[in-house]
C-alpha cells in the first residue's frame, strides 16, 4: 500500500491517505466488496471550510454517468451542486449527513463518507497521481481564492 501524502496549501498540510484512490471532482474513493465508497478529501473540505447543509437529487439505485449531478451542498463558502464522480450505480448513501453533515467537517475519511458506487473505477487516481493533479493547479487555485475574497 502506498504511504500517505501530505499536500501543503500554504500553511494547510492537506492529509491524503495512501490506501484510497482520488477524483479529479476532489472526492477519495475507497474499494471495497465490490463497491466504491466516496467522500470529501481533506483537500476539498479545507477549500469548503464548513459545510451545514447537504441534499441529494437522485436516488439509490440510479445509474449514473461520469459528472451527471447527483446532488448539491452549501458551505460558508458558496453553494456547490455535487457530481458523480465515476459512472456506475448509485448504491447508498450516508443518511446520516442529512441531518448533521458535521461528520464531514470533522473526519471526511472516516463517518464523514457520502456514498457508495458500483462501477470500473475508471479515472480513478493513484494517491501520487491526486497529489501531481493537485500540484499542477494549486497556483491557479489560490489565484482563483483571492478573487473570491
């Protein structure tokens, strides 16, 4: 298993743990028993800051295709609509973040997950491969967070 990286934003380390695969959409995808399980990378989560509220626009049991709207989310930073990240079948959600997204603010890796998919897993990255995504346009990232202060 690869190591764990760690991705500086500024000051920010941004944990990327080695065990899982990442989406160019910023989610970490986690096989397992036939099924992907996706959730916010701590990347994502430090540019969101404090997301409160959380709504899914389809339902389980859907199949989907790559970056078809599946849902939409709000944080103290901006409204965002959620895409699917790979195609495939949307298997379950995480209901619990309907009432409280709390858990993605606090672990995103762990209890803060937001759904699961079976599908290839095509396009999916390697945690080195995340981490050259995220270097290559980290400078056109923080250009685009001052223009938004």
């Amino acid at each position: 298993m690869p190591d764990d990286l760690t991705f500086l934003m500024g000051k920010f380390p941004a944990v990327l743990p080695g065990d899982r695969r990442y989406c160019r959409n910023h989610m970490w995808a986690l096989e397992g028993d036939g099924r992907w399980r996706f959730g916010f990378t701590t990347y994502a989560v430090r540019l969101m800051q404090d997301v409160y509220f959380l709504d899914w626009s389809v339902d389980e049991g859907t199949t989907l295709q790559l970056k078809q709207e599946i849902g939409h989310l709000e944080t103290s930073k901006a409204e965002s609509d959620l895409y699917a990240p790979m195609a495939g079948t949307l298997v379950q959600f995480n209901k619990e973040l309907l009432r409280d997204p709390t858990p993605i603010n606090v672990d995103a890796y762990g209890p803060g997950w937001l759904f699961e998919m079976t599908g290839s897993g095509e396009g999916i990255m390697s945690v080195e491969e995340y981490y050259q995504f995220l270097d290559q346009n980290w400078e056109k990232t923080q250009r685009m967070l001052k223009g938004h202060m």
